[in-house]
C-alpha cells in the first residue's frame, strides 16, 4: 500500500502538468490517472502496465521532469485569453499576425482608476494607448461630453498616431481596471504592419470628427 501511494503521489503531479504523452521503450504511453500505461498496439498488444517515475529507463525521469517545467513556463508565458481576445476585437490590433500580438501583449500593463480621476487630460502629451477591461470612463472635448467608453472599448490612439496632445479629456465615471501599452510598443506595432496603420489612421479619422 505504500509503494501504492508514493507512486500515486510522484505521478499525480506530472500527470496535471505534462502533455498527454510518453514514449517508453519504444511504446506510446499516456499519463492517465495515477500510472503510466502502453496505449494499445492494435492485435498483439502489450497489456498496460503501470509505471513509477523512478521504475522509468535511465534519463526518462529526468526529461519527464524537464518537459513538466517546460509546460508550466509555457503556461507561464502565454498571454490571458481575455485580454487576447479584447485586443483581437481592436481594428487596429486585428490584422496583426499571432508572434506580433504576442510581442504587444508582452508590453501590456495593468492598471486602475477610482471615479473622478483624471485618465488622460486635453492638451497633454501622449505617453499611452489605454484599453478600457471593466467599469466606465467618460470621454470630454473643451469640456462638452463627447462619449462614454466601457468595458472593450479603447482611448488615447490618435495622439500616438499623429504624435500631437491629447485631443480629449478621459475621466473615471466608476471604478475601472485598464490596460495600458506604452507610445512606443504601441507605434512599433500598429505602423509595422500596412493593414494595421491603414485601420488606426482611420479610426483616428472617424473618431477625430
């Protein structure tokens, strides 16, 4: 019952970590629930057996361990599918192939406004593009409303775009959590790819009117 368990224990956590499959002696071997078992053969198959970690041939343990960490450093890494998916719906952002999203999402920052703070002041210089995750900013223009933005929605592109001062004011109406990217990772991505440029200039055209 101990050697049971102590298997149980040392696979339990490869098998949540690992990818689905093994090759041992030569057989493909899938980690499913607390052991390691031949897939079948088709006729003549080899019946499963089960396998601790340290019951594995020589260096199989240690690349199992390997590849667990590589997948959680891959996990690690990869971008929140939410915020993904908030850039993706973005016209500017849209065409960008995969590995130049992945570069933005690399640069994006987190922050958070109380109601009645000042996101972007009329006037200022554009430092950052900010894309709006949850609550609601009110967007002015010489002190007359222009528009609310919520939860998707995007501000502060066309100063980036032109390089010239903010053309609107942006306040906190309620509590919001943002995302922000810098002038530069934003410039780098938006004009290095034609069909970006094309659809930022022009969202900058409509929402300049």
């Amino acid at each position: 019952m101990g050697n049971d368990q102590q298997r149980r224990g040392v696979l339990q956590h490869a098998r949540q970590r690992l990818a689905h499959s093994l090759r041992v002696e030569g057989r493909e071997a899938l980690v499913e629930d607390d052991e390691v078992s031949p897939l079948e053969q088709g006729p003549g198959h080899v019946q499963p057996t089960a396998l601790a970690v340290g019951e594995l041939p020589a260096g199989l343990a240690d690349q199992l361990r390997h590849a667990t960490r590589h997948a959680i450093d891959r996990r690690a890494e990869a971008p929140d599918a939410e915020i993904l998916a908030m850039f993706r719906a973005i016209p500017f952002f849209a065409p960008l192939p995969a590995p130049a999203l992945e570069r933005v999402m690399a640069d994006v920052s987190r922050s958070q406004a109380e109601p009645g703070t000042l996101v972007i002041r009329e006037g200022d210089r554009g430092d950052r593009f900010y894309v709006i995750v949850g609550g609601e900013v009110e967007v002015t223009r010489g002190g007359e409303h222009v528009q609310d933005v919520g939860p998707g929605g995007y501000v502060g592109e066309i100063a980036l775009l032109r390089d010239v001062p903010r053309t609107a004011s942006v306040v906190a109406k309620t509590h919001v959590d943002l995302l922000t990217l810098e002038r530069e990772p934003f410039l780098l991505a938006v004009t290095g790819h034609p069909q970006s440029q094309a659809a930022a200039h022009e969202v900058a055209d409509t929402r300049s009117r």
